[in-house]
C-alpha cells in the first residue's frame, strides 16, 4: 500500500461559499505547516492538538496570503483514513480551490486517486469493503430510500450480517478438521445431524438476503416503469398527474404520444423512472408505427408495466396484445376515466388476465382527470416491490451486484455440502465446501479479494474521496 502524502479537494469543483482541501498521510502535517499561518503569522500545525481547528492563512512561496482559512486536524488512526489527516476549509471559488491545492502537492503531496481516501480507509482496517461501498452509495442516492439504504449498509448493518454467518461456518469448520486430526479426543458420531440443522439455517438467512436483492437493487437504482395502453387511453395525463405539471402533450386525438417521453417521479420514497410510450395499436403510420415498436421493446425490459385501461371503451385486440406483453413482468392494471360510464369492469379485465397471461393482476381504478386513484397506486407499489413496508431496522437489503454474486456462490457451496450429507460422503468433503462458503462471503467484506478488484471497485469512486 501506498504511505506517501495525498491531497485532492473534497467538495464539488464549483463556485460556493466553502471549499475542502484534504491531505492524509504520514507527512499531511509537515506539508501544510509550510504553507499555514496563524494570526500571528507564524507556523503551528506541529503544535496542534488532534480533532480541533484553528483559523489563519494559507500562504504562497513568497509568504503572500492567498486566502483565509480554518485548518482542522485529526491524528491518526482517529480519522476517515486512520491516518494524520487535514483539512483546509478555505473560500470556495474554483480558481482559489485549484491554487491552495498546487501549493499543498508542491509542499510534498501528491494528487490523489479517485477513490484514494476511502481506499485507504479500507486497507488500513478502519471500514470493510461493503462500507466503503457504502460511501459512494450515499453519495450518489438518487432518493430517500436509496439514502436510508445506503447508511444503513455504512454503519455495517450487511458487513455485520456477513460475519455472523462466517463465524457460524469457521466454528463448523474448525470443529471437523480438529475431529479429523485429533479423533481420540473429539468425536463426530451424532454431528451429521448437528451440521444438517445449522446448514438448514444458514441457507435459510442466504435465502433471506438473496430473496431482497431484487428489491436492494430497486431502492438504489430505482423501479424502471413504462406506461403502455391504447391510443388515448389517458397514458400521458396520468404521467403528467404524478408529475404535478404537464410535461407530456394530451388532447383528444388518438397516436398524440409518438416518441418517448421519460421522467422520474417520487413516490413515498420510491424512485419510479417512468417512460410513457405510444399507444400500442395496429397503425399504417410510419412514425407512429415507430413509437408503437419502441413501446414494445421498453416494456420488455422494464422492472414494472402499468397497463392503461380504458374503462370508457370495450376491451379489443390491442388490449389483448398488451395483455400478453405483462405475462413475465410486474404489471399493475390502471383502470382510468372511472369519471365516465364503465364499459370495462375489474371483472373483465381480471377474465382477460386469465385467459391470456393466466395470471392474477392487481387493479386499481383512477381517473387521471379528476386525480383520482394516486394514493391506492401508491400503496400497490409497496406492496409489490417492499411488501407493503420497507424498514432498515431488521431488514437488509443486498444493492450490490458484486455482493449478490458472491452469497449465490456461498449458497452453491453450502447446497454441496448438503449433498455430500445425503450421500454419506467422508466429513473432509463437508470441510471443502463449507470453507469455499466461507471464502465467498470473504469476498463481500474484502476480506478475500484480489488487489486488482480493490482497485477496480475504488477507481469508479469520484476524486476526493
């Protein structure tokens, strides 16, 4: 590992009232102390007591003040990067930022890495890796659950989860190889049937976080979301209700919507990343025929369908045709224009569900027009993608693909393990394969992973942190 001295700025590169100059190493306070003046004018940081800040100047090589300051220390390993780090807030004007940087890295810094900061944090065993993930998770959340999640994970809530079922796997581990080296003293009659009990709940909590997983990577990317429908089925004026202004064109004329139109909405928290398409429809119109086609192709692809049905006019071919669409995807029914005198009942769209998808859609009745039905779509799309609740305090939610990957391999080795149980298999097969468990699960927290992947993971971090 790198121990020189690194410095970057710390806050966005723009024009704001306070900037960050960080620097973190062995040597951080030496370098700033040639370029720091207290009000008197002379050099302290060597004096500076550790977690206090101190106000003064920052000067150049000819002892000119470039700006005014506050200098904050923190003495290792009591820091971000459990090493002596400084922090210079000085104004926060771009070309200042950028100059009391230069004077820092001609001092003896150099420019740090993307991602250096919280790197060293990791390989200096103040955070695992899930945490220091974490950072770069918080700050790029795009909405409140996302937030909540990634805060929960920087306070360790999956590192902690991942170390109790390595623990559980080392004791068993540990137990055969001492069976196996030492039989005269440590029995294994009776542990096959200990080791199926404790694999049954090891899989069981494997389960429990692969099963959130779809819902971790919704909380942190959001719930990619088409509206398809008929021609003028109210496909536009609902997005145009969710967004609270009218983003999206609506008149009376069937094919209006032809390109695609998307936007993102907060619901309770959720992030819905919304596309409204055209309305899907047999048309000899070569343009519209175009959004038609674009309809279908984002529908395949996206996490959640809402169909757009139009109460006011008989079910057709076109619905059917959508119907068939939504058989492998999430789909809530919008049963609009509820204003108007039903032609389409719940019972028929629910027929329809059966006869085409065979299966069981969840309906909700809204009128676009009279804002109507929003609240009960609210709490359907809780139930469907969070149950009806989403918590942080017992839950944990895997967001990380990377981390997904690896609890599968865990539960791969595990179901091994299970087999060889069946199979009467000698207890060294049972050893082999509860240690590939405990090595994939090493991978989550970093503590078995390549060098390469440690820096593959901290280069996609921004600069500064």
């Amino acid at each position: 590992m790198d121990t020189d001295t690194i410095a970057a700025i710390g806050t966005a590169l723009s024009n704001s009232g306070i900037g960050i100059i960080r620097v973190s190493g062995k040597e951080a306070v030496h370098v700033v102390n040639q370029i720091y003046r207290d009000k008197n004018g002379s050099q302290t940081m060597h004096s500076m007591k550790s977690h206090t800040i101190h106000y003064g100047f920052i000067v150049d090589e000819k002892g000119e003040a470039v700006d005014e300051v506050m200098v904050s220390y923190m003495k290792g390993p009591k820091s971000f990067t459990a090493e002596d780090t400084v922090e210079i807030n000085c104004h926060g004007g771009i070309l200042l930022l950028n100059r009391v940087l230069e004077l820092v890295i001609k001092s003896g810094a150099r420019l740090a890495e993307p991602g250096e900061f919280t790197k060293r944090a990791f390989l200096n065993g103040r955070i695992d890796l899930t945490e220091a993930e974490a950072v770069m998770d918080v700050i790029g959340a795009e909405n409140e659950l996302a937030l909540k999640s990634s805060v929960s994970q920087l306070k360790g809530a999956v590192s902690s989860r991942i170390k109790e079922l390595r623990e559980k796997i080392l004791y068993e581990t540990a137990f055969i190889e001492s069976a196996l080296d030492d039989p005269e003293h440590i029995s294994l009659n009776g542990y096959k049937e200990h080791l199926e009990k404790v694999l049954k709940e090891l899989l069981t909590e494997a389960d429990k976080l692969l099963s959130g997983a779809d819902d971790g990577k919704i909380l942190k990317e959001g719930i990619h979301t088409v509206i398809v429908g008929k021609p003028n089925a109210g496909k536009s004026s609902f997005l145009n209700l969710l967004l609270g202004e009218d983003k999206a064109i609506v008149t009376d004329i069937a094919g209006t919507t032809r390109d695609i139109l998307e936007e993102h909405v907060l619901l309770k928290g959720m992030d819905l990343k919304l596309i409204d398409t055209a309305g899907i429809r047999f048309t000899e119109d070569a343009v519209e025929k175009i959004g038609v086609e674009k309809a279908r192709e984002y529908a395949q692809n996206a996490d959640l369908i809402l169909f757009m049905a139009d109460s006011s006019v008989p079910l057709d071919e076109n619905d059917e045709e959508i119907i068939r669409l939504t058989s492998s995807k999430k789909c809530i029914v919008l049963l609009n224009k509820t204003d108007l005198k039903p032609v389409v009942t719940e019972d028929m769209i629910r027929k329809a569900f059966y006869d085409i998808a065979e299966r069981e859609p969840v309906i909700i009745k809204i009128s676009a027009r009279e804002s109507v039905g929003v609240e009960e779509f609210e709490k359907a799309l809780q139930e469907m993608f969070f149950k009806g609740e989403i918590s942080f305090e017992n839950e944990v939610y895997i967001t990380n693909l990377r981390h997904k990957e690896a609890l599968q391999d865990a539960k791969t080795s595990l179901l091994m393990v299970e087999k060889s149980l069946r199979e009467n298999l000698p207890e060294d097969f049972y050893s082999i394969d509860l240690m590939g468990a405990y090595v994939s699960l090493g991978k989550i927290i970093g503590e078995e992973i390549s060098d390469d992947l440690v820096e593959e993971i901290f280069s996609k971090f921004c600069m500064g942190k």
